[in-house]
C-alpha cells in the first residue's frame, strides 16, 4: 500500500492521508487548516488528489481539523460512504453545521467566500456511516479496525490492513491520562508502520493535582478580587471536562459559589449528545451518572444558547465566569467577552487548550501586551494562565509509553499533526528511547509499506 499525507505534517492541523492500494483508495480524515491567514488559505487550494477517485473516507473523530473539508470533498465530487463511531457520527453533524453558519456570516458581512454550503453538509450528514460495537470493516480489500484512542468521546486510532498483508497504523488525536469523562485508550497492536500525531511532542503536561490546583486557584483568587474568569473551551469535549471538573470542585466546596456561564449554543448541543452516550465513559464518570450526578450541571451554571441571553451576561453581577467557545479565540462568543475583559487586571484568561500558531489565543498564550479582537484593539491587563493538562491531547511521556507499551513494537514511526520543532522532538525522543526509526513526512511524501 502506498500512503500520501496531505495535511498536518509539520503543522498540527488540516489532517488528511491518502491512502492507496491496486484496487482501493481511502481517505483516513480530510480537516481544516486552521491558524492565520497562510494555514486558512490552503483550505481553498486543490486536495492534491481528485475526490472523484476515492472511494471512503475513514473519520477517526469529528473536530473540524480532521472532518472540516468533508463536506468541501463531496462539493468537488466525492461519493463514497464516511465510516466511523456512532458518537463521531452525531458530532460531525452539529460541527458541520456549525462551520456552514460562521461561513455564511462571514460571507455576508466580509464578502469572504465559503468553502461548501449547506446542501454540500447535507449530503455528507447522509453518507456518514456508524460502524458496529465491534469496531471492525472490511472494505474491498482493506480490513479497518477501530480502537478507542480516548482524546475525545467515540474517537479512534485506525489500523488498516491490506488483505492480511502490511498494516498501517492512524494515531488520530491520542488522548491525555486521568481525564474525568473517557476510557483510557487502547494498547497499541502490532504494525508495519505508525503514524502519529505530536501535538505535543515536545511538552509534557502538569500531573492531574497540579491541573486541579491551577484551575482551583484560577477560580478562588478571580472570585477574591472581584473579578471575571474567562475560559475559552473547544464545544467539543473541553467544555465537557470542565464543566465535570468545575461540578466536583463546587461538590466538595473546594471553590466559593459563584456565577457560571457556559456561553456557546454548540458546547450545548454536543452535551447533550455526551448524555446519550454513558457506555463511552470511564467507570468513575459512569458511576457518577448512575449515581444520580447529573455530570454537567450544578448549582449556579446557566447555559445560553442564544445572542440575547449571551448579551445578557454583560449585566450580570461580578464575580463570574464565562466558558465560551472558540478554543483558540479566532472567532466566536470569547471574542466579545475578551474586548469587554482583557483590559481588566482583576480579570483572568486561563487558556487550557492548544493554541495552534497565526491564533489570537497564541498571541496571548505567547504573552503579547496589545492584541487585536473583533476589529479593534485591545491592552491586555487581565492576568493570563495556562493549564497544558487540561489539553485532550497525550504528551511527550505518553506518546513515548503509548508506543512502548505495545506487545510488538512498531518498526517505523511517521511523526505528524504537530509543529515541526514539535514533530522532530518526538522523533528524536522515539528513536533514542525505543531505538525505533522515527522520522517526520514532508506533505505530499509518498511513503511505501
């Protein structure tokens, strides 16, 4: 078989291999690039491959970076079916969606042009494909087999093997250790080739005490100087976390009572898909549930769903805290609540996601005094803190050990969907820690199993 990267090599998003054999060619994901203007640009530009030749496209989970072009793949004429896990399959929807809106706005307002329009998503919302509890496809010639990789709910590590031959191995996104929703993920088996991701191939995160104590004190001290907390979440798993983190602090009174506003209509609406699916949970969680702890809400947390009750939250009294999507800040709800804010220093940014390079949450997480947001600018006085353990994705240690802990190890590892310096660390770390060959792609490289 013969595999192309045509995304997230040597940057972190826009995850897209081509995958190909003499009677079968797949897509294992097809995202969005996303960062500055440069990464953006690259969402108008050819595939790289015509869609006309594929014949599936295999989804490891559902954040815009690994499924945001799939409705753009259909637009320019894939027909083929999208298989993934039933809880992917929900949340492409309500992010596909998602992605058709802004775009449509952004048009209107800016002139900007879209990328596929809401016919386009109604198509792709058709070809999505739930694969079974077994987790286990036969395509033509490919047997695909998903495994949970525990980064956000129903996502997937991908091993495909061409008529029990070679077998090539899809990391996706692998998920941190101790988070409070999901199963850990699963062992890796044996393969002729590995490619993984390295978000942070070159970090490694706080221990999950130090992430409590830092969110904890974010929480206390805004509370004690009167303040407003700001914590820009991805809808997608992150509000969830901590909204379950914020549920057991307010349980055991680790934290003051105090005002919580979830601002985002979509973090909404993928929690309520996250209550249709208990069985995807770790045992703690699971048993919370059954427990009668409704998970993701508590006393003092309102949800606003709409523009006028998010306005709303301007007149409300402080102290307070405000959770709101987008994750890197480059659009949605945060962005308002940061020009009303940021210039506050009784006010606080915690960021506890990754913030992709060309971003305004990288600016900030980099410790710029002056931004621009929404068109004007900005002095940030606000006190600006990160939590790294927070972030959906493994670090360096548990990439490293993920791969260790194999019962055969990999012979070749492909380090991508990371920064290059972060991508070469990782490869360098493999190599010298597991004597494995390890290197980084470059896009469009062909690489031959």
């Amino acid at each position: 078989m013969k595999i192309t990267p045509f995304g997230a090599v040597r940057e972190v998003t826009g995850s897209c291999y081509l995958l190909e054999t003499d009677k079968t060619k797949i897509l294992i994901d097809c995202g969005l690039f996303q960062g500055g203007q440069f990464a953006q640009a690259k969402n108008y530009n050819d595939f790289g491959f015509n869609p006309h030749d594929i014949d599936a496209v295999i989804l490891t989970h559902a954040h815009i970076d690994h499924s945001g072009r799939i409705p753009q793949l259909i637009k320019r004429g894939f027909t083929g079916p999208i298989y993934t896990t039933p809880p992917t399959k929900e949340f492409a929807k309500l992010l596909w969606y998602d992605a058709e809106m802004i775009m449509a706005e952004n048009q209107r307002k800016f002139g900007a042009p879209v990328l596929f329009s809401k016919e386009d998503v109604k198509i792709a919302v058709r070809k999505l494909k739930a694969i079974d509890d077994s987790g286990a496809l036969c395509f033509k010639d490919l047997q695909i087999q998903f495994h949970n990789a525990g980064h956000i709910l129903g996502s997937a590590f991908i091993e495909i093997t061409e008529e029990g031959r070679k077998t090539a191995t899809f990391s996706g996104d692998l998920g941190n250790i101790d988070t409070p929703i999901l199963k850990q993920k699963d062992a890796l088996n044996k393969t002729d080739v590995l490619f993984i991701e390295s978000t942070y191939g070159d970090r490694i995160h706080e221990k999950k005490a130090e992430r409590w104590q830092i969110l904890e004190n974010a929480v206390t001290e805004t509370i004690n100087q009167g303040g407003v907390l700001l914590i820009p979440a991805f809808a997608l798993e992150r509000t969830q976390e901590l909204l379950l983190e914020l549920n057991n602090l307010a349980e055991k009174k680790r934290i003051p009572h105090v005002d919580i506003f979830m601002d985002s209509p979509l973090a909404a609406n993928v929690t309520d898909v996250f209550r249709s699916y208990p069985k995807y949970y770790s045992i703690s969680a699971y048993n919370q549930m059954v427990g009668g702890d409704a998970l993701f809400d508590f006393p003092g947390l309102t949800v606003t769903r709409t523009r006028d009750q998010s306005k709303r939250i301007n007149d409300s009294r402080w102290p307070k805290v405000i959770i709101a999507g987008a994750g890197m800040m480059n659009g949605g709800r945060i962005q308002h609540h940061l020009v009303r804010y940021l210039s506050d220093p009784k006010c606080t940014l915690l960021i506890i996601g990754f913030q992709a390079e060309g971003t305004l949450g990288r600016k900030l997480y980099s410790g710029q005094k002056r931004v621009k947001v929404l068109d004007e600018y900005v002095t940030v006085k606000a006190n600006v803190v990160s939590i790294g353990g927070f972030s959906a994705h493994a670090d360096q240690k548990m990439l490293v050990s993920w791969i260790r802990s194999a019962k055969k190890r990999p012979p070749l590892v492909y380090c991508t969907h990371g920064e290059e310096h972060a991508s070469a660390a990782l490869a360098t770390r493999i190599t010298e820690a597991l004597h494995i060959e390890a290197k980084v792609p470059r896009p469009g490289q062909t690489i031959t199993v």
